[in-house]
C-alpha cells in the first residue's frame, strides 16, 4: 500500500500550548544535555487532555473504559470530513449541515468536523468555540459512529461567565455509548482527498481518562 500524502492533524506540544480552563499548564524542560550527561532528555509536565488528545468514555463517565481498555480500531480507519467553515462563534452543528453526508455515516467511520477553529489556536477567541449539537450527535450514533474528531477545544461549548453552557451533553452521550473523541485536531481543511485514512492512536497510558495523540490524515493507494 502506498501513501500519496499525509496531512499532521496536531498542534505542537510545547510550553505554551493552549490548554482547556483550568487544566494543567505544559512544561517542557531540559532534565540532561550531551555536554553535561553524554545524551539529551526532555522533562515532560502535562495533563492527559493537553493538545491534540482523546477522551476514553472514563473522562465523563464512570462506569466507562479508560484509554489503554479501548479497542485500538476506534483510532485508525476510513474518516468522512464534514465542512461546517464559516459558523459562527458558540454556533450549534445541527443535523440540517450534517445530513447530505448522512448515507457515509456507518459503523468505523471517523467523522472529522471541519470548522476551521484551530484558525484561531492560541487566541482568547479559540474558547468561542462552534460545537455538535446533542440531537446531531445522537443521530451520527444511531448510525453507528463513535469517532468523533473536532479542530476546536470542545466538542462541547466551553462554558465561561458569560456562556454558562448546558452541562457537555454530546460528551456524555459518546461516552455512555462507547465512543471516543478527538479535540484540538487541525489542518482539518487540507485533508482535500477522498477517502482519508486516519490514525490517532493514544498514548498507552494505564488506566486514564484521555491521551495525547499524533493525529493525521493519508491518502492511500488502494
């Protein structure tokens, strides 16, 4: 099988990368160098959710897998792109921007939600993100999808002062159905072949509630 070209689908982990509300701030540090140990190594700080990552069911709920229980095909397969470009900041994803896409919605399906957010990764508009409404997401599961992969920090609205938010219903409805999500992708709009691959393996990590990831997207030979 030959790869025509791949698109990276990750921010760079750095100390500076854009973290959700709260969570724990990266820190990249020199642990040794060549000059003063004979080899170079990277202290690393970071919490599961930082940067390009996934959630496991466990993030939101509590009888649910955590990431190193997961089936390993919820990351690698064949991914459909919805282009949504051009919604409004805390927008909906309704099912009515959905729905021509509706007969390549099936089980295996990596749905890749297109909003062209990540335009603005490392700005205070980057929390303004647009989200899947809860009935569009119920739908997409009904049809058997249960990767879901955003270029935004949410899936959800990211709730602040002004925008209380309704409590992470489409995080909980994939979770409660298996189902893993993917947020903080990017270059979402150069994935412009048919038929994508993608692989967004997690890291290992035992018995935790979401993993870091090296998304990206190839065209194959098939």
């Amino acid at each position: 099988m030959r790869v025509h070209k791949i698109v990276d689908l990750s921010v760079p982990l750095t100390s500076s990368t854009q973290v959700y509300p709260g969570d724990p701030e990266p820190r990249m540090e020199v642990h040794s160098t060549i000059e003063q140990h004979g080899f170079n190594l990277l202290q690393l700080h970071l919490g599961s959710q930082t940067g390009t990552h996934i959630d496991a069911p466990y993030h939101f709920w509590e009888q649910g897998l955590r990431v190193d229980q997961l089936d390993l095909s919820l990351f690698t397969g064949d991914a459909l792109l919805i282009d949504v470009r051009g919604i409004r900041p805390r927008e909906a994803i309704t099912w009515d921007m959905i729905a021509a896409h509706e007969h390549a919605l099936r089980p295996g399906i990596i749905v890749l939600l297109c909003t062209g957010w990540a335009d603005h990764y490392g700005t205070p508009r980057y929390f303004d993100n647009p989200y899947l409404d809860a009935d569009a997401c119920r739908r997409m599961l009904d049809l058997g999808v249960r990767t879901f992969c955003i270029d935004a920090l949410n899936i959800d609205e990211t709730p602040d002062a002004t925008h209380p938010g309704i409590g992470y219903p489409v995080h909980h409805l994939i979770a409660e159905a298996g189902g893993v999500i993917g947020e903080n992708f990017c270059n979402l709009e150069q994935v412009s072949f048919p038929h994508p691959f993608v692989s967004c393996l997690p890291l290992a990590l035992e018995a935790a509630d979401g993993a870091p990831v090296r998304a990206v997207a190839m065209d194959l030979e098939r």
